[in-house]
C-alpha cells in the first residue's frame, strides 16, 4: 500500500496515514480509516519519507514501536499488525545531522537497508520498466502502442537520467499520449533526449539475446534481503525470519531454496 509522503500535504499526509472520525476536522463528513488501519497485515510502502514533518515522524515513530495509534479526532486506540517500506532520495544520516529527521525514527527504520544504484549505473532495468510503464500507460490512456523502436530505446540507453526512475516513467507517458503509431519513435522522444550524449559513469551493458526475466530479477532481490538479515543476526533464524517478517518455516524453505547456509556449521535457532 503505497504513500508518496512528498506529494501529500502534511495536514493531509495525517489523515492519510492514520485517517479520522467523522467531524474531526472542517469537511469531515465521515469517518474514514488510514493506511495502517487498511494495512493490517500487510505492508506500507513511505515512500519520500524525509519529506515528513517532524510531528508525524513523532507519530509514526510510537505506531513503529506500538502498532497502535488513534484516528485524528478519536481517542480510541486502535491496533494494526503491518510491516512498513521506506524509500528516500536524500542521505538520511546528513538528514539526522542537520537535524531534519529524528535520530530514533531513522534507526527505527533501519534495519535492513538498501541502497539502490541511480538508474544511469543500471541500464539492464530500463528494458523491463520501459515494458511495465508502457504497459501501464496505454491501458490507462485506452491506446495501443506494442513497444519502442530500435533507435528511440538507443536514445534511452545513452541518457543519463538524473530524475531516475521517476523521470522515465514521467516520459514514457508523455511518450504514450503523443505517439501516433503502433510503436514509439524517436519523434516521440523530448528533445533533450535527441542531444543526449553517453554519461561519463554509464556503462552500457549489452542485453541478452534472450532478453531480461522479472522472476529471476525478484529472487536475487529476495536473496539478497534473506543474506542481509541472516548476516545482521549473526545467522540466528528466529531473529532474522522476525527482521523480514517471515515464520522460520518459511525462512528455511527460502535458505534452501537459495542454497543458503552459514560458512560455519552451526544451525543456530
């Protein structure tokens, strides 16, 4: 369940997150649950989450620490079970230095952290988010485009993207609302893309013939989260099947599955 902390308003990001009771505020004419309420479960993904005001990374700390909190206007406490996502652009530890993020809530959330390449070091994922964007586009814009050109994807490859993911999928759906065609072209394409020269740090890798695979790409990233917890618990399972929110059952059926086990013999539990 998905919450843009950036492009919500904060007054607005609260009720979001928390919801409220009928008549809490002017044009509550109803009461209405929060994300963590509907997440029971399930998960949160904030993502800009240093975009949040310093009251609701108070708020959201204790729902962290507690699982519970009330609805804006209630005063019932009200329990949800939910694992939470968190994603930045910005260095959260300069963040915590400069004193615009709590110390507490950054180590909170903290515990299994990834760090994600820009999108110029990893040119084998624009083909698959090219597919997923274009996809999505067309069918909500009720057009049908099949694919790219041979030479608008080049252009793609050799930009350097600084807005990152976000950037391309912005494009890719101007792209869908301007082309004419069954494909995209590279009279589709922005102009800043036409001038675009390699980037000094971008390494082009070569495409398989056979192309990319989605599930293949899910479980290395599914592996590589299992290593992380299991080497941040010093290979204990309980702990780490507790860190990724997971029983042990499924966790071992996972180490096996990914051929996993401890440099040293020991089955810790």
């Amino acid at each position: 369940m998905p919450v843009n902390c950036g492009a919500i308003p904060g007054e607005l990001l609260e009720s979001e997150l928390f919801g409220h009771e009928k008549g809490a505020f002017t044009h509550a004419i109803r009461t209405r649950l929060g994300r963590f309420e509907l997440a029971d479960s399930g998960t949160v993904f904030l993502d800009e989450i240093s975009e949040m005001s310093p009251m609701l990374q108070v708020k959201l700390l204790r729902v962290l620490q507690e699982k519970k909190f009330e609805r804006i206007g209630g005063t019932r406490t009200i329990t949800s079970d939910f694992r939470v996502v968190a994603a930045t652009n910005r260095d959260l530890e300069k963040e915590v230095q400069d004193g615009r993020f709590r110390e507490d809530l950054y180590y909170r959330l903290n515990v299994i952290p990834i760090d994600t390449p820009p999108l110029r070091e990893r040119p084998g994922d624009i083909p698959l988010l090219l597919d997923y964007f274009i996809a999505k586009f067309t069918k909500n814009k009720k057009k049908t485009i099949k694919g790219i050109s041979d030479e608008a994807f080049a252009r793609l490859l050799r930009y350097g993207w600084p807005g990152n993911v976000r950037e391309l999928e912005n494009m890719v759906e101007r792209m869908v609302i301007l082309s004419a065609g069954p494909e995209i072209t590279l009279e589709d394409l922005p102009e800043r893309l036409l001038g675009a020269k390699p980037v000094a740090s971008q390494q082009v890798e070569t495409i398989p013939a056979q192309g990319f695979y989605l599930n293949d790409m899910v479980a290395d990233f599914e592996k590589r989260l299992i290593v992380q917890a299991l080497q941040q618990t010093n290979w204990v399972k309980n702990r780490a099947a507790k860190m990724l929110n997971v029983n042990r059952t499924t966790l071992l059926e996972k180490m096996k599955r990914f051929k996993l086990s401890r440099p040293s013999d020991g089955d810790e539990e």
